[in-house]
C-alpha cells in the first residue's frame, strides 16, 4: 500500500492519498463542516472506449449500477437499504468518465461503504431489470433528438470526432435494443476493475479511519489490467477549415468556430496559459465582450479551452438573431483576429484572470460534495492521477502574459477550423 499526505496549503484542504495492492486508488478529503459524507466510484471509461458495436454500453451500464447486486438481490431490496441509511445517489456518464457517487450521514459511513463495494463488484444484470432500463434509455434517446439542438450534436460529432461513437454518450438504439447480461458482463470485466478506478471519500471522516475502511473492503476487489484507456488515441482531428450549417430552433442562430486544443495526455504544459487564456476572454469588461454583445450584435459570446484528454477543444462562439448570423460571423472572425494585435492582452486583465481561476478553485474546495462529485474525478481522470491538480495553482501563478501569445499563436494562428452555423432555415439568412 502506498500513501501519501498532501495540504493544499491555500485552501487549508487535506487529501490523503492511497494505492491498494490491487491498484486502487483511495483519496480521502476529510471535512467537518457538515456530518455529511460522499462515497464516489470513478472510473476510467465512457464512450471513448467504444466501438460502434458496443456505443451506448458505458451509459447503459450507469443505468444498472444502482439495479440488484449479490447483496441486495432485488429492486424493492436496494431500494429498501437505501432508505435505511438516507442515501442520496446518481450516477454520470460523459465520453471521457463514468462516476456513481452517495451521500449519507457520517455516521452511515461504513454502510455506505459497504453498499458502494457490493454495487460495484457485484452487480446482477437480471434480464428483467435490463428490459425495464432499456425502455428508459430509449425514452432519454428521444427527449435528445427531440431537443432543438440535436443536429448541432450529431453535427460536431461528425466533423470533428476521428470515431464519432466515442463522442456519443447516450448511444445508438441498435446498441440500446441488443443490449445483455453478457453484454454488460463483459464490459464489466473489462472496465470496472480497482486499477481503472479511483474511491473518493469526501466529508465528516476521519482520513486515516477512512483510508482503513477502504483497504479492507476494498482489497478483494479483483485486479483487471484489460483496460485500454490509457492508450487510447486522440478522438479530435480538423484537418481542414469547414463550414457546416446545420437546422435549429426558429428565431435564434448560434455560431461556433472549433479548433483543436491541447490534450492532457501529452500536451499538458500547454493547459495552463490556455486555462488563463480562457478567463481573460470572458470578462464583460473585455474587448472580446464589449465589441461583439455590448456595441455589437450578439446576445452573448464566449471563448473557451475544454480540456479533455481526447478531445480538447479551443471554441468561439455566440448566439444572435437569424437574420444577423452572417453579419455576426464575419464579426467574430474579426475579433480572433484582434487577439494578436500587440495590445490586445493586458497585464491588468491576465492578473485579474489568475485571480479568478484561483479564487474559482477555492470556492470548489469550499463543497465536500463538489470535491467528491466533481472537482476530484474530473482531474483524477484529466490529469491521470492527482498531480496535475495538486501542482495546478504554482503552474498557473507563472504563466506570462508571452506564454497566453505563444498558446494563441501556437493554437490558433493559422490553424483549421470547423465553423458551425445554426439557424432556422439550416443557411445563411437573405
């Protein structure tokens, strides 16, 4: 077992971190402002592990996550269990991660712990509950198609996704309809093992109880070693620049322009003054702000960097009113092209935006639950571990106003782009 103890010394947080035998790791945030505690699994999958023959598979499995196990057999069971201990659970799928988390009174603690080692190792998959869900998961399906933004979906999932399965969470219905006990066995096999997951314990513990608590439930948990995450490829490619114009909802356009970004697999030096970067453009006091939504034509516009291990993106866009979306677009261009004027990023505005983004990571320290459910995973899978979190705020201190133009220049100047146009008619308003 390998541990470590480490202070976020600017929020006054404690993480303690631990690797089980079987590859697990266990970190623990131990917070006593509440008598709450939040017990997460994440794990390393999601639709990027898919293949068109199996697209859908990582969602539907959420959906059997909290379904009967070797425990609590069946549904009125678990259901049952869960009222017992005041548990509030959900499960989240994205292209890149999968989490299930509960929260319960501290004093649930070891229950809680139980619950989650029982849901995760011993799932049942009865035929019976995976009929049920399948009707649910085909009902979600459809409340997507139907949302007026969903050919704007499919849209940049074939434009800028190498696979474009790996970029479709909800999944394709002749996945959905095939789905098995087998099946889902399988992907279990594969995925859910303590090698390819972290535990995260968040709130009224005591870290070293908590840590012991983990080592012994946990340590029979199987290693796996099938997992392909880690050496999976890039999902993102823009090879050239492209227009597309895609139908959407009546009155209303919306313009984005899409590069391709750092990775956090290999490129993660870059993240920093992307990070900035991003913070600076969204001040409404800003150029990019005042030029386009406040003297301009926009409703509202942003710049962002989404980072992501294997599709990051680097995105301008905005909403404004159809019969302007040209005008608007011509406009946004121009704008990009403002940023590499001289005076174009000032020291006071890339201060201000290091203040934010650090003030930003406090207010998430300042949630058990968030540290838990969100803060934790996301840069446990990001970052392929914890490192890149906990050396984020020195990283981020040093970057330079010549870091955020070398990330523009070396990003964006003269680099494709996909340009998607989405208005009622699905072209260019006469």
């Amino acid at each position: 077992m390998i541990q470590a103890l480490v202070l976020l010394a600017a929020s006054g947080i404690q993480l303690q971190q631990t690797e089980l035998a079987n590859g697990l790791d266990v970190i623990v945030n131990e917070d006593h402002s509440s008598n709450v505690v939040t017990v997460c699994i994440t794990v390393n999958t999601g639709a990027t592990c898919e293949s068109p023959e199996t697209n859908g598979l990582a969602h539907f499995y959420e959906h059997m996550f909290f379904k009967g196990n070797g425990a609590l057999p069946d549904q009125t069971a678990y259901n049952e269990r869960m009222r017992e201990l005041g548990i509030v659970r959900n499960g989240i799928t994205s292209s890149e991660m999968v989490r299930y988390f509960l929260t319960v009174p501290s004093h649930s603690f070891h229950q809680a712990m139980e619950f989650m080692f029982d849901a995760i190792t011993t799932p049942l998959f009865d035929e019976e509950e995976i009929v049920r869900e399948r009707s649910v998961i085909m009902n979600e399906y459809q409340r997507n198609t139907s949302s007026p933004w969903w050919n704007l979906w499919k849209a940049k999932e074939q434009v800028l996704a190498v696979d474009p399965w790996r970029s479709n969470s909800i999944g394709v219905p002749e996945v959905i309809e095939a789905a098995s006990r087998q099946v889902m066995m399988d992907f279990q096999h594969t995925y859910y093992t303590p090698d390819n997951s972290a535990l995260i314990i968040s709130g009224d513990v005591n870290a070293a109880e908590a840590t012991e608590a983990a080592e012994e439930m946990f340590s029979s948990w199987e290693y796996g070693g099938r997992s392909d995450y880690s050496s999976l490829p890039l999902n993102i490619s823009i090879p050239g620049d492209t227009l597309v114009h895609v139908s959407g909802p009546q009155g209303i356009a919306s313009i984005s322009i899409v590069f391709r970004g750092p990775s956090m697999v290999d490129q993660q030096e870059w993240t920093y003054a992307a990070d900035v970067w991003g913070q600076y453009m969204s001040a409404m006091t800003g150029e990019f702000q005042e030029r386009l939504v406040t003297d301009g034509p926009f409703l509202n516009v942003y710049a962002s960097y989404y980072t992501q291990r294997f599709e990051p993106t680097i995105t301008f866009g905005g909403t404004i009113q159809a019969d302007k979306a040209r005008e608007g677009y011509d406009l946004l261009r121009g704008e990009i092209e403002r940023m590499f004027e001289e005076e174009y990023f000032t020291e006071s505005g890339l201060n201000l935006a290091l203040e934010q983004l650090r003030r930003h990571r406090l207010f998430a320290c300042e949630s058990a639950v968030e540290m838990a459910t969100e803060t934790l995973p996301f840069w446990w899978v990001q970052g392929d571990g914890l490192d890149y979190y906990l050396e984020y705020p020195e990283k981020l201190a040093s970057v330079s106003q010549d870091d955020v133009k070398s990330f523009i220049n070396t990003w964006i100047a003269g680099q494709p782009s996909a340009v998607f146009v989405v208005t009622p008619e699905g072209r260019w308003s006469e």
